[in-house]
C-alpha cells in the first residue's frame, strides 16, 4: 500500500549501525554533493583556461549545472526507492555518480566537462534523497530535527577542508586529479553503504510502480500547507547558499578581495561556523521545538542581510574583508538554524509517503534554490553588492512564505501528537 500508518514508522531492521555511525553515513550521503562542489573551486581560473573560456562567470556553470541536475535527478529516486527498497536505489545512483566522474576525467571540452557534471548531479541526487528518507524511516518529530541537525554539522566539514583539498589535488596532478578524488569518496560511500546499513524500509510498505499512486503522493505533498509552504522556505534560503557558494571565489580568491590561495582558508571559517549552527540547533531544539528555532534563524538570516547590504552600499560594494566575512558567515550559521528545521517540517506530515515526498522536496527545494542562486551569481559584477542584495531579497521572501504557512503566526509551537514544532 501506499500509505503507511504513524503506529509503524519504526522500521524493524536487524544490525544497524550505532547512532553515531548512522549519523557520521547519513552525513556522508549528504556530504558527497558538498565535495564534489566545493573541491572544484579552486580550479575555476585553471577550468577557464584549460577550455579557453572567455567569460568569467561561466566557471560557476560547473557548480550551477551540477545543482540543476541534482535536482531533477531526485524527482527519481524517491517513487524508485518506495518501489523496490532504498537500497538498490542509492547504489544505482552511485554507479551513475561514478559514470560522470569517470567522463570528467576524460573531457576534452568545455560543454563535455558541463556534461559530466549533470550526469553526477543525476547520480548524487540519489545520496541526498535516501539520506532524508533513510532519516524519516527511522525518525520523527523533534528527533528527526535533531539528527538532521547532526548530519547537517558533520557534513558541513567537508567545505571547510574541501577547497583545501582541491588545492592541493590542483597542485599535485592538475583538475582531473579532483574528479578523480570524488570517484574514490563516491566508491568509498558504495562501499559502506553496502556494508553497514541495512534496508530501511519495510517490504510491506513497497508498492509496485503506479503512476496514479505518485500522482497521489505528490498531490498530497503540494496540497499539504505546512510541507509545501516549508518546502518553498528551503528553496529561498537555498538560493542564497547557492549564490554564495557561486560567487565566493570571484569575490574572495580574485576579484574583490585577492586573497589567492588563502581563498581556503576563508571559505572554511565561514563553513565552520555553519557547522556551529548545527551544533547549537541540534541541543537546543528538542526543547524549544523546530518551529522556535527555524523562526528565530530566519529573522536573524533576513536582519544581518539588510545590515550587510548597508554595509556594501557604504562602501561602493568593496566593504572591508572582515566585514564581509563575518556578516556572511553570521549570516550561513542562522542559515544552519533555519534549514534543517524548515526540512523537518516539510517532512513531518508526509511519514506516509515519505520516499516520494523527500524526493518531490528535494528536487524542489534544490532545482528553486539552484535557479536563484545562478541568477545571483551570474548577476557579479566585481563587488559584493548583488550577493548581499540577492540575500535580503531572497530572506525577506521567505520570511512571506512562512507568514502564509503559519497563518500569519511565528514562534508557535504546534501540540498536536508527535509534532516536533
């Protein structure tokens, strides 16, 4: 059947992992999107040459049309993994993974190259799907909130080493030695995966492929206020991550600020302080509620916005160093307050149609944020002026989103049974 009843969400799986263990995979699952992004920063100006290409800004098309197929790739993987387990699905996406790091390896172009990069978006989403779904079979409520929160300051690691990383891989054999690396981590996750996490869901909750039983989930989904209203709140707040991660290496390695090599160095401080976000969403909400926290993120994010284009206005969009860097990454950590909270709501309703919900989220949230972080990003102009604009524009939209969701209510807690709000 296509509906589960709330009475058996927990799944009952033998030789799971310890919660730590769970936490540090689920993390990786999620992580592995966030490296294969982030490694590839540093090589931007050497991509630009190797393929003579003349504008600038179209280096950000690596990140932007990975994020684009990324999205459209989760519309699969949820309705595949409620069909025949989560899996096979994962592993399947894997192996597409693999297949477009191996042609990025290869390429021999620049719109070859932009290929292999939809082609590991199409594969990742599958990790970025199952993780949500993996975590929704297991959890629910303020618990979800808080694993969620864990996975999200474990995964937040990677971007503080990532660039780095890709550094050093550029200097030791060039732009296909990253590739190369993000096979070995996509090979390494196969691998535990495969080893240590049993099937999650139960065989009496698969159903056989029913294109009306998808239209059904999906109908419920977008029809559900509280999913589809937090759902639209991911997506705004993900374009203004996705803007950021776009235009940090023309404004912090080279155009605005120059800090070459020590662009790394930057890019994971603010990361860090992402990963402190979680941290003090996932002790805090179990006792204060997704609702408390997720609110209280979202007004700081659109505040320190306004403050931070006050401060590019100011300073003909070149403010001082230490300026930018700590509004923004003020501004990223309440951004960690908001989203994994934002993303339990969403999936709090739907424990019934939890694969295909998490994959219409995903794809949603992801493809929303990915638009609206290129039309920020491609929108550079040698000053940090349109990335903090694009923040207060697409903050203060949210903040309307959510007032609509809750009924023009914030801060209020939901008492309804098993609600984490």
């Amino acid at each position: 059947m296509l509906l589960r009843t709330a009475s058996s969400q927990e799944p009952q799986t033998r030789n799971e992992p310890p919660f730590g263990e769970f936490v540090a995979l689920v993390a990786l699952m999620m992580g592995l999107t966030s490296f294969a992004i982030d490694n590839l920063l540093p090589a931007f100006d050497v991509l630009r040459a190797a393929f003579a290409v003349a504008d600038p800004n179209h280096a950000q098309l690596t990140v932007y049309v990975y994020m684009i197929a990324f999205a459209l790739g989760q519309f699969v993987y949820g309705p595949v993994s409620d069909m025949i387990g989560r899996r096979p699905a994962l592993l399947a996406g894997l192996v597409i993974f693999a297949a477009g790091c191996v042609l990025a390896i290869a390429a021999t172009s620049f719109s070859l190259l932009l290929a292999a990069r939809a082609i590991q978006g199409v594969g990742s989403a599958a990790a970025r799907v199952l993780a949500v779904t993996i975590v929704r079979d297991r959890f629910v409520g303020r618990d979800m909130a808080r694993v969620m929160s864990l996975t999200m300051m474990v995964f937040l690691i990677v971007p503080i080493f990532a660039p780095a990383i890709g550094s050093l891989l550029l200097a030791l054999g060039g732009w296909r030695t990253i590739f190369a690396a993000t096979l070995g981590l996509g090979v390494l996750l196969a691998a535990w995966f495969g080893w240590r996490m049993p099937e999650t869901l139960h065989p009496e909750h698969r159903f056989p492929f029913s294109l009306a039983q998808v239209v059904k989930a999906l109908r419920l989904t977008v029809t559900t206020r509280v999913s589809i209203g937090y759902a639209t709140g991911v997506g705004l707040m993900m374009g203004c991550l996705m803007a950021y991660i776009g235009s940090a290496q023309q404004i912090l390695e080279t155009s605005v600020y120059g800090l070459g090599p020590v662009f790394s160095l930057y890019f994971g401080v603010i990361a860090a302080l992402m990963g402190v976000g979680s941290l003090v969403n996932s002790r805090l909400v179990r006792r204060l509620g997704m609702r408390r926290m997720g609110h209280a993120g979202l007004c700081g994010f659109a505040f320190v916005a306004a403050v931070q284009l006050a401060g590019a206005l100011a300073f003909g969009g070149h403010p001082p160093l230490a300026w930018f860097v700590s509004t923004v990454a003020l501004n990223l950590m309440l951004f960690s307050l908001t989203v994994p909270n934002f993303n339990a709501l969403a999936m709090e309703p739907l424990g019934t149609v939890a694969g295909t919900a998490s994959s219409f989220i995903g794809a949603y949230t992801t493809l929303f944020g990915a638009l609206c972080g290129l039309a920020v990003g491609q929108a550079f102009n040698g000053t940090v002026i349109p990335l903090a604009a694009g923040f207060v524009i697409l903050s203060a939209a949210c903040v309307a989103v959510v007032l609509w969701t809750e009924k023009g209510r914030l801060f209020v807690p939901r008492n309804t049974p098993g609600s984490g709000g």
